[in-house]
C-alpha cells in the first residue's frame, strides 16, 4: 500500500500546487463546505498527475539510474503492479468528477479539461512534455490557470474581467516553473530528452524566463488595479513575481556569471562546445517532480 502512496508523490507538489484551486474558491467567497470539496478534488486530480506521469514514463525510468534509486516511480521498479495503478488512476479521476459535478457543471468541465491536458502530457503518443513550447503552455494551463479558473467556478464565481487577469497570471507561473525547471536541469536534459530550453540554449531560456516574470508584473499590476489593491500587497507581489524565479535558477545566474562558457556546458543552441540535438541511444528522461517546474 505504501509504494502506491509513493506513486502519487505528494512530496513533491503539496506545499505549491494546491494554492492555485484554493486562490480561486477564496476569491469566490466560496463557504467552507466548497473549498474542502474543492481541496479535495484537487489532492485528487494533482495525484493523478503524477501518478500518469509515472505510469507513461515507467519503462524509460527503468533505464535512468538516479530514477530508480530514488524510488520515485514504484511502478517502474516492480513494486506495484499496472492493473493497480490503472485502478489508482480511474479512482483519482472519478473523485474529483463526482465532487465538481455536485458543486457546479461549468466548473466540472474545467476539471475534465484539465485532466485532459495533464493525460496529454505524458501520454506517448500525444506527449507534450517533450514537444517545443507546447510544454510550457500545457504546464502553465494544467497547473495554473485550470485549476484556478476551477476552483474559482466550483465555488459559485462569475467571470469577470478580473478573474481574466489573474487565471492569466497563474497561467504565465505555471509556464515559468516549467522553463526554470529545465534551465536547472538543462546539463542533464541536454542528450537525453527534449525541452525547450534544449533547444533554445540557456540563455535564451533565461531570457524567456525574465520575459515571463516582466509579463506577470503587467498582469499583477493590471489585476491590483481592477480590485484597488493597496500599495503594500501589490509591491509585495511585484516583489515576490519577480524574487521567486530568480531564486529559482540561482545557480545557474552563478555559474553564468563566475565561468567560461566551456565550463558551464554552453548557453546558445549555437554553441559549438555543447552539441543542440540528442545524442542517439541515449534516452534516460528525467522525469522528477520539483518545488516548481513537473517532468
């Protein structure tokens, strides 16, 4: 039973993911009755996430050495069986279905969506995960504006101009945590799977990472304006929108900084030290969930 629990991988998720749903019933004023279902649904359909991640991607895990040793993926280590955790998914997907559809209808269309994106993401044929920006947007979708427009939805919201801006918002988050993901983990990921910042070389992720931080700053202005924020919340969000993604690479701002371009594995797809395409025979995915980016 444990490694089933490991297979949902909660670790990796709870102190940062649920907030998006739980912002949305907030800001809907929505009763306590409607954030503990929406909560709910949500620990429900995050799990499922990881755990389909898990399920796609176990015979490449079995290949990927740390992978196993961390025994982040029970399945691909035999612990669990594939009838079991087919189970385990159909129960994570008919929770959270059963909660919305009592809540509100429009709102459980949001969540089918979203369950739909998060399948596509790691589903073989589809695999958006390792297509050239269709990762970041389907993350920034998956994990921030559908589960807050969800949340929002479930609680008894209307949409209004307001709730646009900010499902904007969490939409461009999500897309950032997934770049710094892979500006962190690009020595590795280069030779080995596909991202987008493999193919656009480190500095360039970095630039679209700052790019993304400016553009939330719009949106979080724009947001402050429409509910008359006053000036210390919205300086504190400015400061957080932009703090936390540099945080979040701060190694790699370091390194950027301190060595030669030959040192740090190369910063442009164009860079003749590190070669821009996988190397053949070489297909060890990392596939590890962090405080940020989902893979």
């Amino acid at each position: 039973m444990i490694d089933y629990l490991r297979m949902l991988r909660i670790r990796d998720w709870i102190k940062f993911y649920p907030l998006f749903p739980l912002a949305g019933a907030y800001l809907a004023e929505g009763g306590r009755y409607e954030i503990m279902l929406v909560l709910v649904a949500y620990t429900c359909i995050i799990s499922y996430a990881f755990v389909v991640n898990n399920y796609f991607d176990a015979d490449i895990d079995r290949l990927h050495r740390r992978k196993m040793e961390s025994g982040t993926n029970p399945l691909a280590a035999g612990k669990v069986s594939e009838r079991g955790v087919l189970l385990l998914m159909i129960a994570l997907i008919l929770t959270p279905l059963i909660l919305s559809i009592r809540l509100d209808r429009l709102g459980a269309a949001f969540v089918v969506i979203n369950l739909l994106v998060l399948t596509a993401y790691s589903e073989r044929r589809i695999r958006l995960k390792e297509r050239y920006l269709w990762d970041g947007v389907s993350h920034g979708l998956m994990f921030g504006a559908l589960p807050f427009l969800s949340g929002y939805l479930l609680s008894g919201g209307d949409i209004t101009r307001g709730i646009i801006l900010i499902s904007l918002l969490f939409f461009i988050v999500g897309c950032e945590a997934l770049i710094a993901h892979q500006i962190v983990d690009y020595a590795e990921d280069l030779g080995s799977t596909t991202t987008t910042v493999t193919r656009i070389g480190v500095m360039n992720g970095l630039l679209m990472l700052g790019g993304l931080a400016a553009l939330s700053l719009v949106f979080a202005f724009a947001a402050a304006r429409i509910y008359q924020l006053s000036l210390a919340v919205t300086a504190a969000s400015a400061l957080y929108l932009v703090a936390y993604p540099a945080y979040s690479v701060r190694g790699m701002l370091n390194d950027i900084s301190h060595r030669p371009c030959a040192e740090r594995g190369g910063a442009d797809r164009g860079d003749p030290e590190v070669p821009s395409e996988p190397i053949p025979g070489k297909r060890e995915l990392r596939d590890r969930g962090s405080r940020w980016g989902f893979r």
